[in-house]
C-alpha cells in the first residue's frame, strides 16, 4: 500500500472539520494553522511559540483537538502528509485543481529520493531543490537523511543544520503551504536542533517555480519534485510561450513545463527526480518534450506505479518516477532501466527499454515479458493504415452539442436526418448493442443531423473503441464492430466523444468483424499497454500500434481455429 494505512480514518474526520469550520478560503488557511500550532504545542512546545497561529475560533473546538491527536499517533511524515492533504481538502475542489493541490505519499517521497542516492546524489555533498515544493514532501525527507547522514560522520549539530541550510531550498506558489513547509522542516529536525541553541531558516521561495530566475553559480546538483498537472488554458499557455516554446504543442499540460524547467536550472551533469502523470510519455501533445527530454539528459530509470487512485488521494492516472541525468546521450537512443510497483508496495525490475530521441512515444514494458515483446515490435513496420483504417475520435461532445437529440427515432417524414448516437456504453468485445444499459440514465440515443452526408455521419464499415479505460481492467482496448445491417438500416450514426472509431477505407481487404477480434486480442492489448501512458485511448497511439503483417495473418487465419493463435502466429511468435 503507498497510500499511509490510516486513509480511511482521514477522509470522515477531514470532511467533517470541512463541514464545521470552512466557508471561505480564508478559513482554511487559518483552519490549517490552528491544527499546525496545537500539534506543535502539544508535541514541539519550543516551536508553538514561534509558529504560525491560526485562528481562535477554531482553537478550543473539540473536533480540531480530536484531529491534532490523531496526527500525533501517525508516524511524523505520514502526518505531515495529512495535514498538507486536510489543507488541500479544505480549499475546496475549484482551487485545489486550479492549484493542483495534490501531495505526493512518504512512500513514493522514499523511492524518488533512493532512485536519485543510486544514481549518484550525494546528501553530504550535493543541493538539492524541489521547484514546486508544496507540502515539503520531498525536503523533509531529504533534511532528515542528510541529518542523518551527517551525524553518522561525526558531524556537529550545528553544522548539521547550517549544513542543511545551504544545501535544501524550495519554490512554491502557495504562502500558506510555504509557511507549513518551514514549520515542517524545524519540527522533523527538533531532535537535532534540541542539541544547539542554533535556530534555522530554509531557503523557500514564493513565486512561480516555471518563471524563477535561477542563479547558475548557485544551480542545484539534484531535484526531486512532484510538479502539479493540470491543462494550461489560453492565456497561461501564451505566458508561458515565449520560455516553453520548444516543449509546447497544442494545449499543455503544466507538469511539462516542469520537466523542461528542472533541465534548464540544475547543474550540467545532474540528476532530476519526477513523479508526473504516464502521459508525458506516450501523448501526442508531449512529442516536443520528449524530444528535450531525450536531446538534453540521459534517462536513466523509469519506475511504473499504477493508477493514481492507489497512489494519490484524488486523483485517477497512472503514475511514473523518471530519473535523468544533465548530460547529451551518446547515441541516438538510451537504455533506460525500467522498475514496476507491486501490489505489496515493492518495486520489480522488469529489464531496460529503448528511449527514441524523435519523440516518438516511449515504449515501457509493464513485465519482463514484455520487454521482449517491445524488442521484437522494432521489426514489425506494420500498422492500421495497412489494413485500410482510419481511426477517429467521435464528433459529438455531449454538453457542447447544441442539435436536437432525442430518446428515440420520432415520426418524420425525412427520417433520413435522424441518426443513432453510438456512446461507449454501446460497446463491449460480446459485442455492439445500440442502447445498452449505461450507468447513466441516457434519453438521448438519436440526434437530428442537417445532411445524413454531414461529416460527423459515418456510414463506412467500422469498428468501435471505447475511448477511456483503465490500465487495472484486463484490456486497454474494448473493441466491437458496427453491425451491417444495422448501420445500413439507420443510415449510419454519429459517435460521441468517448469513442473511438476505426473506419474501413473503400478499398480495404479485412471486414470489421476481424479487426475487432484483432484489437481484443491479448497480444494487441500488451503492445497498446506498453506504448500507452494516458488513461484515453488515443487516435495517434493507434496509428502508431505495431500490427501484424496483414498477408501473415491471413494465411495464419486461414490455416488456425484459435484466433489469438493465429495473431500470435502472424507476429512471428512462439505460443
């Protein structure tokens, strides 16, 4: 478990302290302080006179004393966690996300900083600095292993902290964070600072970290850091352009620009430590950073985590740890170790994947197995285009269509203008029902179009993909084909946003019924795995898919009963 066991005790106590004290964001951050002063009064006395005060009308509520004994019995950095969480719930959800207020678990802290120790950074020698500093989630862990690690050299007290001083700094937008983070920082290194009368100050920084000049004779030796993700809108992208040109494509999402920003302010030759979404390495939006990325340092390991909802309170994606190092590749691709989180928290080595410097996407093999796998699909040039598909994401987006839907077709006499609504929900690898059963109550499956030639009208043989799934379900792609007579009967249909449609071209030799089963199949299923990060099947991964050799395979179906089989076959691999 990476999440601190005690989550199910969090949310109840957090949500009704919410409840209770919060109607501003004013009282949030004074709701934050309060709890921070009475656990520093309780457990540091020494620090409470100096801390942060919050508020006295949350002071002597039975609730707020209720949740501070109960981050006293949590192991210090697993409180400190919670309450930098507790902070980011209180905010409310519309500032949070705006902020991308989500702290990174002690545990996954522990395995960025021990990937970074192994590849070389030193806590007795080396700066290191966290650009989006949050919660302290990273500098206080590092504070406490340098204390450490000092003191096992014979290192005074003193000089331990003013040690520290020098060698730990952070940068963050949020003041009421920044202020949590230096309380943070003195309680973690109390029992250090108990044998001096020497009081320390951090180097933290208010500002944005993607703006922060950076001093390059004062340059940090290491990073590690959590950057926040979210989409850029217009006007951030346009602030942001002028410095990110060369990584921004489309609409960005922020944790890019981080990526590029640790490049540009650590030393030349050291290390970065992130712990961002999978996205970055598949996503067509990210094909410029990882150009960077792979132009600029030499990527040296990549740990795969799993979904975010086992890792991170809030949030659903799939999570990756990626070391690099400050130094151009010697060559035109790099072998990078590749490590896999285990269900009991531990991390397997699964074996080492070649990094493309073109942009392409980044193939990350999720077994050992694949690794393998990955090796072989260099050789196979193949891909949907050869089988005559196109693929296409569903025109219709839901609350942004302003044409008339309706529940069922009605009575007209150009009924030719009212075309089915294909949803995700209508799709399964059973097969294709229009009008399934969905979790939502639907009342709109047909839509009044002005032309049944309108461009979002697909009348073509087609195969359909649900567009979002999970990388927990047992398949990436859920595919099913558009039945002929139904699709001729109805005229075609028009797909929602949620679905991917792959579309026959006229002169294709391979009827939508096989490439559904290809698509379902396990081997398809490992490759798209391996290639994708984001949680959206995405037209540009699709297209990129390594597929069989299309006269292999239908000699192979010819010639076998079992479909997976003959696709095993096909790819030239053994059963």
């Amino acid at each position: 478990m990476v999440l601190p066991t005690s989550l199910l005790k969090f949310y109840p106590v957090v949500r009704a302290l919410g409840r209770e004290c919060v109607h501003s964001l004013d009282d949030a951050k004074r709701l934050a302080k309060t709890v921070l002063f009475l656990w520093q009064k309780s457990a540091y006395p020494e620090l409470a006179l100096r801390a942060p005060y919050g508020s006295s009308q949350f002071v002597d509520l039975e609730r707020v004393k209720s949740f501070v004994r109960w981050l006293e019995s949590q192991p210090f950095n697993d409180a400190a966690y919670w309450l930098a969480s507790a902070y980011a719930n209180w905010v409310g959800n519309e500032f949070r996300t705006q902020q991308a207020l989500f702290f990174t678990p002690p545990k996954l802290a522990d395995r960025v900083i021990d990937d970074l120790i192994s590849r070389g950074a030193s806590l007795a020698r080396h700066h290191w600095h966290d650009p989006a500093c949050g919660g302290a989630a990273f500098l206080v862990p590092i504070a406490q292993r340098m204390a450490m690690e000092l003191a096992t050299k014979g290192v005074t007290a003193r000089m331990v902290l003013k040690h520290i001083e020098t060698h730990i700094s952070g940068n963050d937008l949020d003041g009421t964070l920044l202020e949590i983070s230096e309380q943070f920082l003195l309680m973690a290194l109390q029992e250090v600072a108990n044998q001096t009368n020497y009081a320390p100050s951090f180097q933290l920084a208010k500002g944005d970290g993607l703006l922060a000049v950076y001093d390059p004779k004062s340059a940090p030796d290491v990073i590690a850091c959590n950057p926040p993700y979210r989409k850029l809108n217009a006007a951030e992208t346009e602030k942001y352009q002028g410095q990110f040109d060369d990584v921004i494509r489309n609409q960005p999402n922020i944790y890019g620009l981080f990526i590029r920003k640790t490049i540009d302010i650590v030393k030349p030759g050291g290390l970065i430590g992130l712990l961002t979404p999978t996205s970055f390495l598949s996503g067509a939006s990210f094909s410029k950073l990882r150009k960077v990325v792979a132009g600029r340092t030499q990527i040296a390991q990549i740990d795969v985590l799993g979904d975010r909802k086992t890792t991170f309170i809030s949030v659903e994606q799939q999570t990756a740890i990626t070391v690099l190092k400050t130094e151009i590749p010697q060559q035109n691709e790099t072998n990078a170790d590749v490590y896999v989180l285990s269900a009991d928290g531990s991390f397997t080595q699964v074996g080492k994947c070649e990094i493309p410097s073109s942009g392409e996407p980044w193939p990350i093999p999720r077994t050992t197995a694949d690794v393998d796998l990955l090796s072989r699909a260099k050789e196979w040039p193949h891909r949907l285009s050869d089988y005559g598909y196109v693929p296409r994401v569903g025109h219709l987006v839901a609350y942004r269509d302003e044409r008339t839907r309706f529940e069922s077709r009605p009575k007209r006499k150009d009924q030719r203008c009212i075309i089915p609504i294909v949803w995700a929900g209508d799709i399964a690898p059973s097969g294709f029902v229009h009008g399934r059963q969905h979790k939502l109550e639907r009342t709109d499956y047909f839509v009044e179009v002005s032309d049944p030639n309108h461009t979002s009208v697909i009348s073509a043989p087609s195969v359909l993909l649900q567009r979002l799934t999970s990388n927990d379900q047992p398949h990436r792609l859920i595919a099913c084909n558009v039945p002929d007579e139904w699709q001729q009967r109805e005229g075609g249909f028009v797909a929602e946003n949620h679905v991917i449609t792959l579309i026959a071209k006229r002169d294709s030799q391979w009827s939508p019924r096989q490439i559904a089963f290809l698509m379902n199949s396990v081997v398809v299923n490992r490759l798209y795995r391996a290639i994708s990060g984001a949680t959206n099947v995405a037209v540009s991964e699709m297209a990129q898919l390594p597929l069989p050799d299309p006269a292999a395979l239908k000699v192979a179906l010819g010639t076998e009963v079992d479909i997976e089989r003959a696709i095993r076959k096909a790819y030239g691999l053994s059963d």
